[in-house]
C-alpha cells in the first residue's frame, strides 16, 4: 500500500485533533481491564480451567468458571457463555424466545430493530417465526432526529407487553447509539410504566466502549457476540446471555433444550481463547474506538457527513459515513478489503446475504469469518448510501485502515 504525503498529513493532523478523545478512550480501558483482572482473580481462574470437554459438555469447571466471570464484569446474577451461540441474532432469539409465551407482546422502544431480526420475529413473514408462535411485535419509531420518543414508548406499552427489546447500536440506521445513561434513563421509564416488563438490552458493539454495561443501568438481560468486542478477536464463535438468573435460565433451555439448561453443552476446547481474548478486550475495543474517531474527523474532513460527530462521546464502535452512490460504498469497502491480513487481494462486491433482504456489500479479510471487531466495513446497497465501519484488532490497524480509505478517497475521480 501506498501513501501520499497529503493523505498523510490528513490523518496526522486528524490524531493531533482527536488527542483527548484518545486519552479518554485510553482511560475507559484501562477501568475495563481492571474489572476484567478482578473477576479472574475473584472466582481463581486456573490453568485447570482451560481443557475442554466434548459430547453433552457435563461436569465442565472451566465453562462454569468462564460463565461466572462474565457475570461478574457484567454486573449479572449469571451468565451463558457458549461457542453453540453463533451470531448476535442466534443469542438474542434465545433470550427472547425464552423468555416469551404465545399471546405475550415484545416491543421495541428504539425503533425498528437490526434487519438479521426481521425475519426471527416476523416483521417479514418466515416459517418459525415469533409471529407464528402468536408472539405479537410492537414499536415505536424514533422521533425524526434518531431520538427516543418518549410519548409514543408510552403509548405503546400496554398490558400484554412482556419485553422489551432495546437496540444499543445503530445498526443500519442513521440514529446515534444509544449510550448506557440513556439507556437507564429509558429502563427506568418503561418501569415506571409496566414495573413487570423484561428489559434486554441487544450489547452488540457496545461492551467495553463505556465504563458500565446494561445490566448495570437496569436491564434484565444483556445479549451480544464473542466475535464482536468481548472476544477480544481471539473467540473464534459464541455468544453471551447475561442477566438475571430466572431470565438466563429461561434462555438457556432454548440454547440446549427445556430440562437440560445450562448443565449441558460442551466447549470444545475453546475455553482458554474465550478467555484470553476477553482479558485483551478493552485494548481490542480501545484500538476500535479511537480508529472509529479517526474515520470520522478524517471524512468529515473530506466533505462527508458522519455519525457520531468525530469529537462526540461514544457508546460503540460503529462508524457510519453517508458517501452518497454505490460506486463510493465499493470504492470504501474495496480499500477496507485491500488494507487486511487475509483474503486482501479479494474484490469485495454486493450480494444476496442470509438474514437481509437486498443484498450488502462486506469488506473483512478477518482471521474470523464475520468478526466484526477485526478492521472490516459493510452496507446495504440503498439510497442514501451509508457505510459502516469498524474494527481493528490493534489501534495500528485500524490506522491503516483510515490511511487506505483516505487515500482511495483522495486519488479517485468519483462521477
């Protein structure tokens, strides 16, 4: 790869800006790393913990001493932590169908949710779904600028409302993240509400970019990925479920079946990764974030908008920019693909993917397929053409990633 000497000083000039946000960053990992230590330390992780087991997963010390530190960090009264988990959706329909019985209403407060969930609850008709369970969705969109709206949460919760479901990140949408005060504050009206309402929280992205997590500003359960920001990019699949007892128990029977819970399923192996890339972590999510920052003040100043604002506090490590044409989306998502460790002489190009309806763009030459905490950039191909970028198992990465982006953006003539 190479780098002008403008391109350069583009990005230079940008990290000189962002220096407080950088250390703010640093100090936030710093909190993260330390509860991390603790929880390890707390419950006496030994090296007997990292062998696996196989076949129905009984009797499994390192997989419960592994559950019991999630627990801890996270504020929980338990915790699932499982390989079988193999995206954010697959952990959130368990939590949900778990916790959910025909006739009861799930509803979202922060607008429609993720597109991969369209399909699990039935907003889009599909065999299986929570609408074919008699599960009824309800929602209340955001108020025009992507903020809550708090009258229309209001009068969507009603006596049947059994959960609700609150997207932290921004997913495809161009809204702000959801950050863990507004989060508390949120919680704290749905209960004053409807006190009996389950609040899970959809973590993905999220863990680690703030000094607390969902469960700590009142959510019952908080879900998310290992192969997102808690896997440190060492996970090489699972997901977590964490909360209360009664709600991960409930989970739990839809990961294995009603009766075994949490008591079965075997962990292959992967314990000591698991583990490891959750010690390295808040460095991972560190180097994220402030790559995230970088992209934003760098495009901004490139004439694009962005979201966050490069100088805003942030809540995850998604990085949306409105490039305006699908040739600028390839243009971006080719550069990401260029600027990996692996598969980087690959073009990347739209296409059908599972979960979405029209196809997406995805730039990620990961060691992990999917793994959205390394360096990586993906987007619906729709007006008004937005792309999301994130990752970057080292800060230096994620620079790399901003120096060849830019670059790209600084040689190309776009029509």
């Amino acid at each position: 790869m190479f780098f002008s000497n403008e391109t350069l000083q583009l990005v230079e000039s940008a990290e000189k800006e962002l220096s407080v946000q950088f250390a703010a960053a640093d100090n936030i990992a710093m909190k993260n790393q330390m509860k991390i230590l603790d929880a390890m330390q707390k419950h006496r992780l030994s090296e007997t913990h990292f062998g696996g087991t196989t076949g129905y997963g009984y009797n499994d010390g390192g997989r419960e001493t592994l559950e019991n530190i999630f627990a801890s960090i996270f504020k929980a009264e338990a915790a699932l932590v499982r390989p079988q988990l193999i995206s954010g959706t697959h952990a959130l329909t368990a939590a949900m169908l778990g916790n959910l019985r025909p006739g009861d209403e799930l509803f979202s407060p922060t607008g429609r949710p993720y597109e991969t969930l369209a399909k699990v609850i039935g907003i889009k008709p599909t065999p299986g779904s929570f609408a074919e369970y008699g599960i009824v969705y309800k929602e209340a969109a955001l108020a025009a600028d992507g903020s809550l709206d708090y009258d229309a949460i209001e009068k969507g919760i009603t006596k049947k409302t059994k959960m609700a479901a609150i997207q932290r990140s921004k997913g495809y949408c161009w809204r702000p993240s959801f950050c863990i005060n507004e989060i508390k504050n949120l919680i704290k009206f749905i209960k004053k509400i409807k006190s009996d309402v389950i609040c899970l929280v959809d973590n993905c992205y999220g863990e680690f970019a703030e000094e607390e997590e969902p469960v700590e500003a009142g959510a019952d359960i908080a879900v998310g990925s290992l192969i997102k920001n808690p896997g440190g990019g060492l996970a090489p699949a699972g997901g977590y479920i964490t909360g209360g007892e009664k709600y991960v128990a409930a989970a739990a029977d839809r990961v294995t079946a009603p009766g075994l819970g949490r008591d079965a399923g075997p962990t292959l192996g992967l314990t000591r990764l698991l583990l490891q890339g959750l010690f390295l972590a808040p460095q991972v999510v560190r180097g994220c974030v402030a790559g995230s920052a970088l992209m934003s003040l760098v495009f901004s100043n490139l004439g694009y908008s962005v979201l966050p604002l490069p100088f805003e506090p942030r809540t995850d490590i998604v990085q949306a920019i409105r490039l305006g044409s699908a040739e600028k989306i390839k243009k971006f998502c080719r550069a990401i693909q260029q600027a990996s460790p692996v598969d980087s002489f690959v073009t990347p190009e739209p296409a059908a993917t599972p979960g979405y309806s029209g196809p997406v763009i995805m730039a990620g030459g990961s060691f992990i397929q999917g793994a959205s905490a390394e360096l990586s950039a993906d987007a619906p191909i729709e007006p008004p053409y937005n792309v999301f970028f994130q990752g970057g198992l080292t800060g230096f990465h994620a620079r790399i990633g901003v120096l060849n982006a830019a670059e790209t953006f600084l040689r190309d003539t776009f029509v």
